[in-house]
C-alpha cells in the first residue's frame, strides 16, 4: 500500500461537511465511511468483481467481462475503497501508458463505485485524486484518463482538462489530462524570483545575463561562485564540500572553460565541523587536478559555505546563444546513483570517477564549440532547458523517450534533480556534437519560436512542463566581440 494513500482519502475524499471528524479520526476516534488503499490480491479480485457488476451487467459496456491487458501488467496499480466493515466499494487502476521502460506517462481507467454508495459521500473524487497522487509519486510526468461523457464535470472539478472527445465500446468518452505541475513547481521555487531580485544588476554582462559564470572584462578569465545550501553543509558536510567544487567547475565547464583555481569561504560551529567541510571540498580539488587557491574560515558560527572558480577561455559560450531550429543535446554522466539521503533530488556519479574522465567531461563543450551551453543546476534539466531557451528568446521541445537518463530512476526524478554532472547543448542540426566521454549525449529536442517548454510524448501529444520564463532575466544581448572573436547568430 502507497503509504499517503489512507491519510489521503481521508482530507481529500470526504465531503466538506466531513472533514471536522477527521481530526477525531486520526486522534483515534470512530473510522470515515470508507478508506482508500492500494489492494492486494483479494482487493483485486473484489474489485475485478464490481467491475463485471458495473460495466457488463449494469451499464453493457463490454459483452461478458471488461478485463483486458492492462489487468495483467505487473505494473497496474489497483486502488480501492474500503467500507467500515472492509467491503470493497470503489476501485481505480492506473500504470504506465504503454509497452517498455516507464517514461512517465501514465494512464487511469475502470474507475467505479458501488451503486449504493454513490453521490454524497465522495467515493469517486477520492479515488480520483487518490489515483493522479499515486501516479506522481510513481514519477508521471503525464497522466490522463478515458471518462465516459457525463463524468466530464466532475473531472473538471477536481482540475482535469478535457483533450478531445473519443469512443469507447461504442459509447461516447472523453479524454481528460491531469496537469502535473512538478516541473514548474521546482522551477518557481528555484529560479522565478531572479528576475525581479537582480533588476539592474545584468548578471554575467552583455551577451552573457543569465550565465552561471560571468566572463572578466578586459581578460580571458571567467568566474564563478557558488553557495551551499546550510542544511545540507550542517547534514553533510563531505558531501557539502565536495558539491562545492564539483558546481563551480561545471559552470567553467558550460563557459568552455579551463579552470585555474577555486576559492572558498566555509563557517562552522567548530574546527571538527570545518574539518569535515574542507575535507570533502580538498577530495574533490584533487580528483579534478584543481588548486585551492586561497579562502577564508570562521569557526563559531552557523555553517556555510561559498566558493569561487576562476578559468580561461578566450572564446567563452554563451547560455543564450541559441535559435529556433537548433537541436538540444543532453549529455549526462548516468553512473553512480542517488545519493544516500538524497534519493530522487541529488546524483552521485562524480565521486567515483577518475581524473582523467572527469576532465574529459569538462572539456567537451571547450572542444565543441556549441552555440549555447548551460550545465543543469538545481532547476533540473527541464527548468535548466527553460532558463536556456528565457537567454535565448526561444521557446524548446524535449523529447522525453529520447532524454538519456538512468536505468531504475522515474523520468520525473530525473527531470527535476540535481544530476551531477550534466549540459544542456544547443547547436545547428549540422554541429558535430560534444566529443565523446564518460558521459552519455543524445539529442532529445529542439529550440522553436513558441514560448515555454514542451514535452513531446511517444504518440506526439505535447505537454506544457514550463509555461512562463524560468527567471525573468529575459533573453541575453549577444555580445559584438568577446577578445577579438565575434560570435555569430546561428553558429
């Protein structure tokens, strides 16, 4: 059972004029009119059984049973209503849409109450919205059902969009959406309030705002700083230490790059809490072949931790070099795996890799010269691509069966976490790409004239994953010349 199923037929399914006694019910008072839980084999069965009552019998939608291949994935989920004796009087499935990998597009069918208990006491909206929270928290990224016509209102209600009329068994349905906002969510939270914040201060400089890593004028230096979140240098200090080399070197790394040096800035309760902190930040300088250069420490203070990357390039490459029409490419590195804490948020993949492959990865994008680069931050890679596409005046499509990602991850998860190392490239169809590394590259979309970013689905259905610029910063000015090189649109 989905352990947020129960608590959540309770505040969600029960009629408002029901929810004073939930309170009593989870201070141990009497049980609701019914619970919502994933079933086991006889729940299955039961509700196989009501099924059969409903859709044969009562409404002749189907001759003999509704059973169909979907009840012998292993994959389907079977939620179920439970009444205070434990009868089964409701029922909805859902899995993925389609044959193969799980990519995150999941669909809801067969969902049915018990003629006696319908109306009043909300056995369908619960098994509803019991349903699209066990499909997001299984990672879906698209969720939809095919509801018979006159149910359309009461999946309006609780959010639904209506996608097109169709025909099931003859009768007519309509397909409905439910929109998951996981995406936009992340990147609202994130990212939506730089704009405003840094209103006058262009970061990064003309033909660069937006940037991770700003180039220095009247040089061939480019710097970057980045800050640690205090939590997790209280939480995980090695690992704090470590992020903050790794996420400087990165932003270099989109800037095509050569680092020189990293500074750093840590505070700690005590020397044994700064110990741990430079420790895995010492690690991480040594496995990329990066000097500490200098920095600054103070003890007796909340924890924190900030460093500087500085690195040379005489042809930095923008984040907001794209155009319409360019491919994106991914190009991630896929091993490792979750980082113990940080499952579903943060991958681990750099902390076991030799120099000479982390090198190579940083200097793919020096080497091929795209037209624009940004290495995927907290934002995820969609909200990475968004803040690509804000920089480039563009909209971008991404195809999600094309996206390399992780076996044994949810698409979602992989889209809106901290991967460790990944960059987001947009180049000519005819650009030869990134060179070949430890990482994995495919192309997966492509910049177009439409605003926001879109999911393009194995049957080509689009969904919006972000619909309004991801930081207000609006499009970078492209630079006239950056030490004697002028960079081209289109290049």
């Amino acid at each position: 059972m989905h352990p947020d199923a129960d608590l959540f037929a309770l505040l969600s399914g029960l009629p408002d004029a029901s929810r004073g006694p939930v309170c009593d019910v989870l201070l141990g008072g009497a049980p609701p009119y019914f619970m919502i839980e994933e079933a086991d084999a006889a729940g299955t069965a039961a509700y196989r059984r009501l099924r059969r009552e409903v859709f044969v019998d009562e409404q002749g939608l189907f001759p003999g049973h509704d059973l169909d291949d979907r009840d012998d994935d292993p994959r389907t989920v079977v939620l179920v209503a439970r009444d205070r004796t434990g009868i089964v009087i409701g029922g909805v499935r859902l899995g993925p849409a389609a044959d193969g990998p799980d990519i995150g597009w999941w669909h809801g069918g067969r969902l049915i109450v018990r003629p006696t208990d319908r109306g009043g006491a909300g056995v369908g909206p619960a098994l509803i919205r019991a349903a699209c929270a066990r499909a997001e928290a299984a990672g879906a990224l698209r969720f939809e059902a095919t509801v018979q016509a006159r149910a359309e209102r009461l999946f309006a209600r609780l959010g639904w969009r209506t996608i097109r009329p169709v025909t099931v068994a003859g009768r007519p349905h309509v397909l409905m959406r439910h929109p998951v906002g996981r995406i936009a969510a992340l990147v609202a939270a994130t990212k939506h309030p730089l704009g405003p914040l840094l209103a006058g201060l262009a970061p990064g400089g003309p033909g660069f705002v937006g940037d991770d890593a700003a180039p220095v004028p009247g040089s061939d230096l480019v710097a970057a700083c980045d800050a640690i979140l205090p939590a997790m240098v209280e939480r995980d200090p090695e690992w704090a230490g470590w992020c903050s080399v790794l996420v400087n070197l990165n932003d270099l790394s989109a800037m095509g790059a050569t680092p020189v040096g990293i500074l750093d800035a840590v505070a700690a309760k005590d020397t044994t809490a700064a110990t741990r902190v430079l420790t895995g930040l010492r690690r991480a300088a040594e496995a990329y072949d990066v000097p500490i250069l200098g920095g600054h420490t103070q003890l007796g203070v909340p924890a924190a931790l900030a460093v500087t990357a500085l690195g040379r390039t005489a042809n930095p490459v923008p984040g907001g070099g794209g155009h319409p029409g360019h491919h994106v490419t991914l190009t991630a590195d896929l091993s490792g795996g979750w980082r113990p804490g940080y499952t579903g948020r943060q991958w681990d993949s750099t902390t076991t890799r030799t120099t000479p492959e982390l090198q190579a990865m940083l200097n793919a994008v020096a080497e091929a010269q795209p037209a624009a680069a940004k290495d995927v931050s907290m934002a995820g890679v969609a909200g990475t691509l968004g803040m690509l596409a804000e920089a480039s005046a563009c909209g971008a499509v991404l195809d999600v069966a094309k996206i390399p990602h992780p076996p044994n991850t949810t698409m979602a998860d992989w889209l809106t976490c901290f991967p460790g190392f990944a960059m987001l490239t947009t180049a000519p169809p005819s650009h030869p790409g990134l060179p070949e590394t430890p990482a994995a590259s495919a192309v997966c979309g492509e910049l177009t004239s439409t605003p926001g970013i879109h999911l393009r689905w194995p049957d080509g259905e689009l969904t919006e994953a972000l619909p309004t610029p991801a930081t207000g910063l609006g499009p970078a000015v492209q630079p006239v010349n950056v030490r004697g090189s002028t960079r081209r649109a289109g290049r």
